[in-house]
C-alpha cells in the first residue's frame, strides 16, 4: 500500500485496528474507532475505510475524496470485476471528514460479519427500527464505547489492539423494546447477502458461456 499511495503523491496514515481476542468481531465499530483515533493524530479531512484482505491493482484508483463518498472496490477479482448487488458498500470507502459525521459513521451494533456496509448505503436503519432519525443519531460515532488496550506508533503504521465492550453494547441493545425486531432483520440481512453472494456467481458462469 506504502508505494501505492506514495505515487499518489499523498500525505497519509495508515492505521490497523485489531481486537481483542474472545469478542465477537464488529466492523463497524472497529471502523469508527479508526476514525476517532486517527483524528487525534492529525487534522485529516479525508478518511479511507479498507479491509486489509484487499489491495488495489491499478494505480489509477485514486485514493482520494470527492462531493460524494466513493465506494473503492466496486469490482475486485473474487467478483470476476462486477458487482455482486447494486447497494454493496463494502471493501474499501471513501468519505471526507464532515461525510462521515453527518452520518454519524458506521453502526455499531452489528456483530459478527457482514451488515454494516449494507447499513451504510441507504440504510438498513430503515428497515430495522423504523425509527430512523432518531437511530441514525443514537448509533454510530455518537454512541462509541470501547477501550484502548494497545496503542503503538511503527514505522510504517499505527498498531491499535482495542477491546470492543460487546458484553456491554449488547445489554444496552437487548434493553431495546424493539430488540427482537432488530435482531430477526440483522439476520434477514446476513441471510440474504450470504444468498446473493451464492447464487450470482452462478448466474454469470451459465449466461456468460
């Protein structure tokens, strides 16, 4: 990524966020815990959200922000290049600074894989709770709980180990009157891009023959 970004000709961090162990694993949390982190470094006014499995081919794929967020890896190799489904906001995302706190960054109340990024497009918050406005400011930066167990600043990046308090962001959920709905749709969700992800492969290996 180093020489990537440096032919870019751009003023960078890169910060790696990792949990603790025992946790379940939330992206979305890990996410705007890089953001709050990565602001107390330095002033940065646009932010890169990547999964580290991912790597750009080209080099014309500018890491850089615009008037709107960019979705990054709209097409990788694991998809032959095309989009598994059309609301895919996953892999790598682009925002500036003031994008991201208008919506308040990610969720945080999705554990375990997949569904944030989903959440983030249009949003799931729709369709979960039905109460959207108020949702949208009660979850996400707003609401970020967690601690940092081990902060290290390498040559090459920033190392964080930060333990995710999900013991405790999910008695706080359950206490919800609308828990149960909630979680019936997050696996509904889950479900149906794990369906999606199945089938289109498929699809395109019989109709491109």
């Amino acid at each position: 990524m180093h020489s990537f970004l440096k032919r870019q000709n751009l003023e960078y961090a890169i910060i790696v966020v990792n949990q603790t162990k025992g946790e379940i694993f939330n992206r979305g949390k890990l996410s705007n815990i890089g953001y709050v982190e990565g602001v107390k470094l330095y002033d940065w006014d646009c932010f890169v959200f990547h999964d580290v499995d991912l790597l750009p081919e080209n080099s014309r794929n500018i890491y850089t922000c615009s008037d709107n967020p960019i979705h990054l890896t709209a097409a990788i190799d694991l998809s032959n290049y095309k989009l598994p489904y059309y609301t895919i906001m996953g892999g790598a995302v682009v925002f500036t600074k003031a994008q991201f706190l208008k919506i308040n960054g990610y969720s945080n109340n999705y554990w375990s894989y997949g569904g944030e990024d989903d959440d983030l497009t249009g949003s799931c918050r729709f369709y979960i709770l039905q109460k959207t406005f108020e949702m949208w400011h009660e979850d996400g930066l707003s609401n970020l709980d967690y601690e940092v167990v081990h902060n290290e600043k390498l040559q090459l990046y920033v190392n964080l180990v930060v333990r995710l308090k999900e013991k405790e962001s999910i008695a706080i959920l359950e206490g919800r009157k609308d828990y149960e709905k909630y979680k019936r749709c997050a696996k509904l969700v889950n479900f149906l891009k794990k369906l999606i992800h199945q089938i289109i492969p498929t699809f395109r290996q019989i109709f491109l023959k």
